[in-house]
C-alpha cells in the first residue's frame, strides 16, 4: 500500500526566537515571555535536527517514529501521575489536565506500532525520565518547566508533525498515530497553558531556576533526537566485529611504541638532541606526579600524597635544575610555542608555586606570543579563584576530568565530585575567558550503565565544552595494582560499552561536534577540528595535537621526550629522578634511536591511519615511489581480510578506513605494526 507524503513543512513549526514571531508573543503573560524568549535557540536549534528535519520533510521511518514513541511513553506517564498535585502546590491548579494528556494515546500508538522491530532501550529517554523524578522529588518548580515544554512543544507544532509522521506510516500500510490529536481546539488549550503557569507562586531564585530548567529539558529533547536520528540509517552491530579482532593492541600514541623503549638510551642522547641546531618552536610537556588521592581506574604516573608544599618545593627545585641542564645542553634560547602541564594533578600545587613553576620556565625559554598554554586539573579541588589564576598566569586552554557524573560511578572509582561543583568549574573557566575547555569521560567503569551514562553524556553537553575526550577504559588489574579495589563482575558487559560509545558519538556528532580521530570530540570552530579537515592534525604523548611539527621536550619524573629520531624517557622514580639531577645529569632512564627509513615509513602510515583514517601510498614516503602491494605485501594480504569485512576500502595505492572500520582502527594500524605480529600487546578494545 502507498500513499502520497504531503509537501515538506518548510521553515521552523515554533514561534519561539526569530524576530518575525515577535507579535506572536505579544499576547503571552510575562512568565511564558520570558520562557520563549529563554528557550528560542535551543527550540530551534532541535527542529534543525536530522531526525527533527527529516520528519518535517516527511522522511522519517517508521523505525524512527516507533522509537519515538516508545521513548515518550514513560516519561509522559510520570507527568501525568505527579504534574497536577505539584502543579497546584505551587499556586498553579488551572493546568487542564485532561485535555492535555497523552499517556492513553501513547499506549495506543505503542501498541499500533509493535509490529515494528524494537531499536533496543532509549538511553536518552531513560536518563530524562530518571531526571524528571529526581526533580518531581527536589524541585518541582523545575520540572514544570518539562511540563510546559512538552505540551507547548507538542501544542504549538503538533499539527504538522502529525500530518507529516501519518503520512509516513500511510505510506508503510499503517494506521494514524494519535500521540498528536487533542479533542479541543489548539489555540483554546495554549491559552489555558499559558494562563496556569502565570499563576505558578515562585520567589525570584525559583524564576530563575525555571528558565534554566526550560534549556534543559530542550538538551534532554536533543538527546532523544539525536539518538532517533541514528536510526535514520541504521548502522551494523560493530560487537561481532569488536569480538572477532578484540585482542591487545597499542594506543599508538607514538611509533614505535614506549615497549620498545630500552636502558641503552641515556642522558647523552638527548643531550646531542638538544645541541641540534633548530629554529622551529619547540613544545614543552610538565608531568606533575603528585594526587591527594588515588582514583582507581588511573593508569598515569602518579604519587599519592597529602604532604602539600613538603613535596612540592624539592621537586620544583629538581625542575629547576632539569631546565637549567636542557638549556647548558642547547646552547642557545629556544621559543616555546606549546606548553602543557598534565600529571597526576597539576593544581596540586597553590598559586604560589604554580606561579614559581611558570617563572622557572620563563627564564630558560622565549614564551611565543601566541604561546598555546593548557593545564589539566582535577574539578574537586578547585576554586573560582585558583581558576582565575591559571588565566592570569597565561594558561589559555584547559583540561578537567569528569569521567562520569553519576555518584554510585563515582563511589565506584573512588573519584566524587559532585555535579553542581561540575557545573561551577565550567562557569569560571568562562568567566576566565578560556580559549578553550576540554573535559574526559571514560567509559567502561564500574556500575556503568547505558542509562547512567546518557545523564553523564547529557551534562556535557549542557556544559558545552569546546573539546571532549571519550576514552575506553583499559582494566589492566595484574599491570596495575589500584585497579584490584575494582571488581570485574561490576564492569558494564561489551555490548553495554557499545551502547554507550555509540549513543555518545551520536549525541556529540549532533550537537555541533566533530569527531577526531578515535576517541576526542570537538566543536566545528575549534582548532582541533579545523587541524582535522585541513589535515593537519597530529598524535603523540599528550594525545590529539595540533602541533606535529614541532619537537616534544617532557621534563618531570617518568616525562617522555619526543623527537624525529630519538624517544627519551625520564626516570620513572622520584628517588632515580632527583639523584639523577643531584648528580648533574639529565635524568633519562630509556628510550630509543630510530633511524631505520622503514621504521619511519611505519610511523607515518600509522599515523596517518590514527589521525586521518586513510592512507596515500603515492605520497606517504615523501615523494618517493612506492607500491603498497609489493613493499607490504603480508600487510596487503592482512587488509584484504579486513576489507571483507568491512572495515576498510582498498584502492590500487590506497586505504581508507569505513565508518565500521573507525572502531577498530587501533587494529587496523596494528597491521603496519611488526611487533604486534610476534607479540600482541597493549589495552583490549573493549
């Protein structure tokens, strides 16, 4: 059965922003001016929408529609069972109840569309119902602000979301949806909407709270948007493939990687590095070891400790004498375009010593003027003023680890901080103009769930950083003792992970983020990604980086020195470290020399395949002829492997990586990589 679909709605279905819906709003108390005026952009930032524009352009599935309405019926009954008895309470008991309810029509529409193919739990839909009762329970005058938004939502555009969604399901051999009808007329159920929450008793604070609650519940729309969009095309189960090639393999954050690294490789090495004649800018790395206390999942090179400044002054006093080799080593003054101090826990140190540590770099090195200074700090032990001060002192950019928002994680991991202090440290890191914000998540922690998960990703994107870092957690428990206080039988099951990395990618890639590499996120105006389609973008060490030109110079114990032709790695003791520098010598421990053209050939495939997902063989060796099929021909056999299955596309001197192939690109560089055919090794992938 076929049915013609109606002309595409054009333009928005809302009257909520644009200056021509002014004189609309004329009309409306000053409460609901106020709310439009509040939620326009976020209003039609929602119609602009994959799902949202392909249902006013009724080419929406039924798929699509179904979920839809799965996702809706929970959260509508919440609604309907606690709105009115909190709406009077509040001085509001004219909201018309009856008229406005769509629980009996949802049951219907659920039970219309059973026929069609579950697409599998609502994450997003779960995480804005847990919301809803959580406020239901603490602050109901937010969680009216769901009321209005929802059936002004549905009210104000319901007609031709109708029209447009029938249409579809018409044209599948499927009955009308009723979720959008209402027995009385729309204008007389807009007013009575309009009219009740005039009478809402709220003080100034909660008039506020309201307004804010309003964006919100249009960031909890986006969520379920987004997710129904995926469903626009739906996209292979990548588990079999995960489970088919889930073996050990490196982050590549460098090639060859720190196993290759060895003890024949010392303080004169990086000493003839440093004397190298270079007038490119060089970029520093900062490790700051020190913690107040251990988070469990941590794999970094941390010390845990409540000793304060007791420990700080002596290892700044070894820093000092670690730059001051660096310099005796170079000969000459060299310009610092990229700084970064990571750790542990960067703000361990107080403004006092954090401003010491600043100077110390200053008088061994020229600072660039358009310097790209970053720090990372831990959100719990942070201040309005300490975030000030980092600004003041010339940090640009900034970095702070949330890993997951929800308490029983939290608790799981031994990391608590929470979601309002989350929510102050992005208020002042905007309040200190920061050129940019980053934040980590990690998942794959304990008591993880899709569900808590999608409240998590939800925060993050009211928070609206410039930068997210998503990574996988590594449970290495015999590497790395901390882990042992994490129970295995708590770790979310893979297809769970795989739920919550793909509803992640889907939030963020509709909301304004492009996704980098294999696991950063970015928003499209942020260098970041502007590196990544100018094809400029780099990895090492420190991650994602638009830097690659420049040589890495890591001081601090266990710190890691990047350059062409040698790795270096600091001593990975602070004893080792600060007798290394007692004895006047830099403090390497390991690292290693590469030479070898095909070495470096490797490293630039790979980091090609990491950063850009393909391969030109024609122009990867500089220049240089090169057939791919004949200079790596077990490798070619090996992608001819993963092209059948969809991971890759083989060209006659090229490659390039399938959206499938995105998840396993750490194992599609691992081809390239000969160590990994003898002995895999590194972190599983899921």
């Amino acid at each position: 059965m076929t049915s013609t679909l109606p002309e595409a709605v054009s333009g928005a279905i809302s009257d909520h922003a644009r200056p021509a819906d002014v004189a609309a709003r004329k009309g409306f108390g000053p409460r609901v001016r106020r709310l439009h005026a509040r939620i326009g952009a976020a209003h039609h930032k929602a119609e602009g929408m994959d799902f949202s524009r392909a249902l006013l352009a009724g080419q929406a599935s039924p798929l699509q529609l179904a979920g839809l309405i799965r996702a809706l019926g929970p959260a509508y009954a919440l609604i309907e069972q606690t709105g009115p008895e909190l709406a009077a309470a509040l001085g509001a008991p004219d909201l018309p109840w009856g008229a406005l309810s769509r629980s009996e029509a949802l049951r219907h529409d659920v039970a219309l569309l059973a026929g069609i193919e579950a697409s599998g739990p609502s994450a997003a839909g779960q995480a804005w119902l847990e919301h809803l009762g959580k406020l239901a329970q603490q602050a109901p005058h937010r969680f009216l602000a769901h009321v209005y938004v929802r059936y002004g939502g549905d009210l104000s555009g319901g007609q031709q979301l109708a029209q447009q969604a029938n249409a579809i399901l018409a044209a599948h051999g499927l009955p009308s949806l009723r979720f959008w009808q209402f027995e009385r007329p729309i204008p007389e159920l807009k007013q009575a909407l309009h009219d009740a929450f005039e009478q809402l008793e709220l003080n100034e604070a909660e008039e506020a709270e309201l307004l804010e609650e309003a964006v919100t519940a249009f960031l909890d729309t986006q969520s379920l948007l987004a997710e129904l969009g995926e469903l626009t095309t739906p996209r292979a189960d990548p588990l079999p493939l995960l489970l088919k090639y889930d073996k050990p393999v490196p982050r590549y954050t460098s090639y060859p990687t720190a196993a290759a690294f060895h003890d024949g490789v010392g303080p004169a090495d990086l000493e003839s590095q440093l004397g190298q004649a270079s007038t490119a800018d060089l970029s520093l790395y900062v490790h700051v070891p020190f913690c107040r206390h251990a988070c469990w999942y941590c794999g970094c090179n941390r010390i845990t400790t409540q000793a304060g400044s007791a420990v700080v002054g002596p290892y700044l006093e070894a820093l000092t004498k670690e730059l001051a080799l660096v310099a005796q080593a170079s000969g000459r003054r060299r310009r610092l375009g990229q700084l970064h101090w990571g750790g542990g826990t960067p703000n361990y140190l107080n403004s006092q010593e954090q401003g010491q540590l600043w100077d110390l770099i200053g008088e061994q090195l020229d600072l660039a003027p358009d310097l790209e200074a970053s720090i990372e700090v831990n959100p719990e032990f942070l201040s309005r003023d300490q975030v000030l001060e980092l600004r003041r002192l010339g940090f640009n950019r900034i970095s702070f680890g949330i890993q997951d928002a929800d308490p029983h994680v939290q608790a799981a991991v031994n990391r608590i901080v929470p979601v309002e202090q989350l929510r102050r440290v992005m208020e002042w890191m905007r309040e200190a103009a920061f050129e940019s914000v980053n934040v980590d998540l990690i998942c794959g922690l304990p008591l993880q769930t899709p569900e808590r998960f999608a409240k998590t990703i939800a925060l993050v994107r009211e928070l609206r950083p410039d930068r997210v870092s998503l990574f996988s957690f590594a449970y290495l428990p015999e590497q790395l003792p901390m882990q042992r206080k994490i129970a295995a039988d708590d770790l979310p099951s893979q297809r769970e992970r795989i739920r919550m990395l793909q509803h992640a990618f889907t939030a963020f890639t509709g909301d304004g983020y492009d996704a980098i590499g294999m696991d950063h996120f970015a928003l499209s105006s942020d260098s970041l990604a502007v590196a990544a389609r100018q094809e400029r973008l780099h990895r090492n060490f420190q991650g994602y980086t638009t830097g690659g030109e420049r040589d890495l110079l890591g001081i601090g114990v266990t710190a890691i020195s990047q350059f062409q032709n040698l790795f270096s790695q600091n001593q990975r003791s602070l004893k080792g470290y600060v007798q290394a520098l007692d004895e006047g010598h830099l403090p390497v421990e390991r690292g290693l020399v590469v030479r070898d053209p095909e070495v470096l050939l490797r490293r630039s495939i790979i980091q090609s395949l990491m950063c850009h997902f393909a391969v030109d063989f024609d122009t990867i060796a500089l220049g240089q002829p090169l057939e791919a099929k004949r200079q790596f021909a077990s490798e070619w056999a090996d992608l001819q492997i993963l092209e059948a299955d969809g991971l890759v596309r083989l060209g006659a001197n090229s490659l390039e990586v399938t959206d499938v192939g995105r998840w396993l690109i750490r194992t599609i560089a691992a081809v390239f990589d000969p160590s990994q055919r003898r002995q895999a090794s590194g972190s599983r992938l899921i």
